[in-house]
C-alpha cells in the first residue's frame, strides 16, 4: 500500500468501526419503533410500546396535557419480554399478535447475517495489519459491504413489520414514530456499505499511469 493511500486506509477503517459501533447497538435495543393506541376522552393513562428486533415493552403512561399518550420517556410502570416465537416460554399473548413473525423473525436472521459478516470482515482486517498483507482489505471491505446491505434489508423488513401492525385490526396501535435503534440501523447501513466501497477502492493496486506502463511496473504489494 503506498503511503498516501495509508491515511485514506485508516481513516474509513475508523468510520467502518463506528458503523459496526451503530450496528450492534440496533441489533441488541429495542427502540426501533415506538407506538401509541387510540385513545378515549376518560382515560387517564396508556399504554404505549416500543420494540426491537427481540422483544417489545409495554409502558403505563400518564396522558398529556392534549390527551396524547406520550412520550415514551416519561415515568410509568414498564414490563418487557421477548417475543413469543424467541421465546416460547413466554405467558403473555399480546406479543403474538402485535407482531407479524414471519418479518420479525426475517429481520433478525438477516441481522444476524449481517454481524457474521462484520466479525469476518474484522478477522481479514486484524491479519491484513499484523501479517502485513494488504490484500485481505479487500474481502474485508466486500464482508463490510455486505453488512451494511444486510442491515438495508433489515431496516426494510422491519417498515413493512410496523406498517402492517398499524394497519391491522386485531391491534390497538394507530400511530407510530422510529426511535433511536432505527436510526443506529441506517447509519451504520451507510457508513458500512460506502465505507466498505472506499476500502475496496483504497486497497486496489495502483493502475498504471502511463500507456506504455505495464501492471508488472505497478508498485508491488506487500
């Protein structure tokens, strides 16, 4: 690798980090999405929810000063559990039909698909600067692409999963806001995909400059 293409190296390895950073913070939260019921003029309280990838709470709230049922973030009475089709143990029903399994399971496989292409991405880069082999960058930044992909199609799935749960009607939800995981998920999507891209370009050989110059007169790899 020539010297000026090293800080370019380093620099979208550092972002790809904090893609992957973004990346396992979504997997693991579950504030993906935030949902709030229809509510009646008597009601004193609701219940909202919030969920992930793996599970979903329900939050006792008082209701505002406007009768709308939030935010998510006010004090209230709190019981999350795992989805039912993750754990089949779990007693309560409202988990089953509050979410489509089909997506949320898909969602989290395809997650799953993806951390397994960050760690090897992580594997190529650890050997590509401790054996000194600068060619591993480049499976490395194809696994990061890879990646960030795979969080793109989770992202999707779990839209399609929110907007069939508001639109069905053996729910109570009828509004709906992205939290914080969702915006963890998309960032990591672009600074993996595009980063993973920058590093493939970055860790190619040099092409050559001239006509007359062949790619056997290119600057050898290490």
């Amino acid at each position: 690798m020539s010297p000026t293409e090293t800080p370019k190296v380093h620099v979208t390895l550092f972002c790809i980090l904090v893609g992957i950073g973004l990346a396992f913070a979504a997997v693991v939260s579950d504030h993906w999405a935030v949902l709030s019921p229809h509510m009646e003029h008597h009601n004193t309280t609701c219940e909202a929810a919030h969920f992930g990838l793996w599970r979903i709470c329900i939050k006792r709230i008082p209701l505002g000063e406007d009768k709308s049922c939030g935010p998510i973030t006010l004090p209230g009475e709190k019981n999350c559990s795992y989805f039912r089709h993750f754990n089949p143990g779990e007693s309560s029903e409202i988990f089953e039909f509050t979410t489509q399994k089909e997506y949320s399971i898909s969602a989290a496989a395809i997650a799953i698909f993806s951390l397994g292409f960050i760690i090897m991405g992580a594997i190529c880069t650890l050997l590509s600067f401790s054996k000194k082999r600068d060619y591993l960058l480049r499976p490395a930044a194809m696994f990061y692409a890879f990646a960030g992909l795979c969080i793109f199609v989770s992202v999707e799935v779990m839209r399609q999963s929110v907007k069939r749960m508001i639109d069905s009607e053996e729910t109570v939800w009828i509004q709906y806001y992205y939290s914080w995981s969702f915006a963890c998920a998309c960032a990591a999507f672009v600074l993996l995909f595009l980063g993973g891209l920058a590093l493939l370009l970055f860790s190619l050989p040099r092409m050559p400059q001239n006509p007359w110059e062949s790619c056997m007169d290119a600057e050898p790899e290490h």
